[in-house]
C-alpha cells in the first residue's frame, strides 16, 4: 500500500469488533458497533501555522488512538478498511 495523508491528516486501520462480552455472550453483526480504537498506520507532516511554519504531529505511525466515533472517512485500501481523519479527531493516545 502506497498512500501518505497530506499535513495534519493520518490513516488509521481500526481494531477488530469484540465478539463475545466479558460474559460470553456473543454479538451478533448486526449488534456490534464500529470499535472507536485503532492503530496508526501512517501520519501527515503537520498542520502549516499563519506564519508558514509546519507544526510538527502529535502522535506517530504505530500509537493506538481513541478518536471520535462518528470522526474520520471510511477508505478500503488493498481490501482493508481503514479510516483517513484529522488529528483534531483523536481523543487520545493509549499508552502501553
């Protein structure tokens, strides 16, 4: 895959879906909701200030991310789904 997100964009791959609850109940497709979790898979250079300068991104290729839920636009790239948002769309980095 050959894609680089432009200034303060990043492609994010989501994780997969819980299927079963801590209970063991299983979740059904139709019952499941989009993961608002994922991994960084390749980061822009940053936002350009007035001044002209670059500021420089906060997270980096390889951070887990929370980010909103409804944030982000769904692309499928080499048959993957994977989500190109803003850095104001991440809530937070999940530290390890």
């Amino acid at each position: 895959m050959k894609i680089r997100p432009l200034n303060d964009r990043l492609l994010v791959k989501r994780l997969k879906e819980e299927e079963v609850t801590a209970g063991g109940i299983i979740i059904p497709d139709s019952a499941k909701e989009k993961p608002a979790e994922g991994e960084v898979v390749a980061v822009g250079p940053g936002k350009t200030a007035d001044s002209g300068e670059r500021i420089a991104m906060q997270v980096s290729t390889g951070d887990l991310v929370l980010f909103s839920k409804y944030g982000g636009t769904d692309v499928k790239l080499d048959g993957e789904d994977f989500l190109i948002m803003r850095e104001d769309d991440i809530l937070g980095i999940v530290e390890k």
